[in-house]
C-alpha cells in the first residue's frame, strides 16, 4: 500500500473519531508491534507507522469504547524508575 493521500487520512480518521484519536491509536499500535505484537495484516512493512495505518484503514484496529474495559493486547514494558540506594 503506497501512502495514503490527504483525503485517505481524513477518511482513515473519521472511522476512529479524529486526527488526535487516529494520533494516540497509531502510537500505541506502533509501540506494541515494536514490542513483538503481530501484525494484523497481510504483508506488513518495516515501517511500524505505515503497518499500523493499514491495520485502521483495512478495519482491523480500531480504539475501543472506554465502557467496554477492554485490556490492551500487549503490555508495554514502563521504564523503572531508578531510586538511589538508602544506606539504612
């Protein structure tokens, strides 16, 4: 799939609320494949934000309602925070 065009993306984020709705789903998408979650389509690219895109646009992803409590697919690692270690 070549890049989407302006009007593909406006359409792309009408079917998820927005261009900030369609914002935070793609960067938490691309964060999971980054962490080893597979792809939901066919042929995926290297290129996290362009496989991403095609799971929205081929309706594969999508952001759920906040009612439903949904658990994400794959639990993002946090960074720890470092403390100093106390001599107690």
């Amino acid at each position: 799939m070549d890049t989407p065009e302006i009007r593909e993306y406006e359409t792309i984020a009408a079917k998820v609320g927005g261009k900030y709705k369609l914002a935070v789903l793609l960067q938490k998408r691309m964060a999971e494949l980054m962490f080893g979650a597979p792809p939901l389509v066919e042929n995926p690219t290297k290129d996290l934000f362009e496989t991403a895109l095609r799971e929205v646009a081929e309706d594969k992803l999508t952001l759920a309602d906040p009612s439903e409590n949904v658990q994400p697919s794959v639990i993002i690692p946090r960074r720890r925070r470092l403390e100093p270690d106390r001599d107690d």
